[in-house]
C-alpha cells in the first residue's frame, strides 16, 4: 500500500476531499520526521507504537568482495516498535 493509496481510502471513509486528506497525511509524516530529526523526540501513538530513535554502536564490518575491513560509525537509526494490541491483531 502506498501514500496515495492510504490517502483514497480515508478519503473515501470519511466524506473528505482527496487534497485535504493528503495535507494531513503530508503534516502528520512530517511532524514526526521534524521530531524525530531535529528535536530527537520519541512520538508515541496509543493504540499503534512508538517511533524511537535507536543508536547503533561504531563496528567492524567486512567487505566480503574486496576482502577488506571498514568502520561503520556509531549512528542513529529510526525504529518503529508497534503496541501489544497491533501485534496480537497481526496474529
């Protein structure tokens, strides 16, 4: 399922206009990349998960190709960790 496609369903659930659906939708996503990015924030959605940011220790990896070894430096990586309620529903 895509953007677009999320966009028509609500627009079609709710009676809303496709352009203003897609406004929300542009807002919602970049409230949380702006959060998360700039103010390293976590966003916690009751009832769905919590977006957190996770740091990834500086390791050693191999060029298996090259036989050569690099350093990956420690980093940041966002990480989306759904609530219990999402997870038994998956199953």
């Amino acid at each position: 399922m895509t953007k677009a496609d999320i966009i028509s369903r609500i627009a079609e659930n709710t009676g809303l206009q496709k352009k203003d659906v897609a406004l929300v939708v542009e807002g919602f996503m970049s409230e949380i990349r702006t959060n998360m990015a700039e103010h390293r924030e976590s966003i916690f959605l009751r009832g769905f998960g919590t977006f957190t940011i996770k740091r990834r220790a500086k390791k050693t990896a191999r060029n298996i190709s090259k036989n050569t070894t690099l350093v990956i430096e420690a980093h940041d990586i966002p990480v989306f960790k759904p609530c219990k309620s999402f997870i038994e529903k998956m199953k």
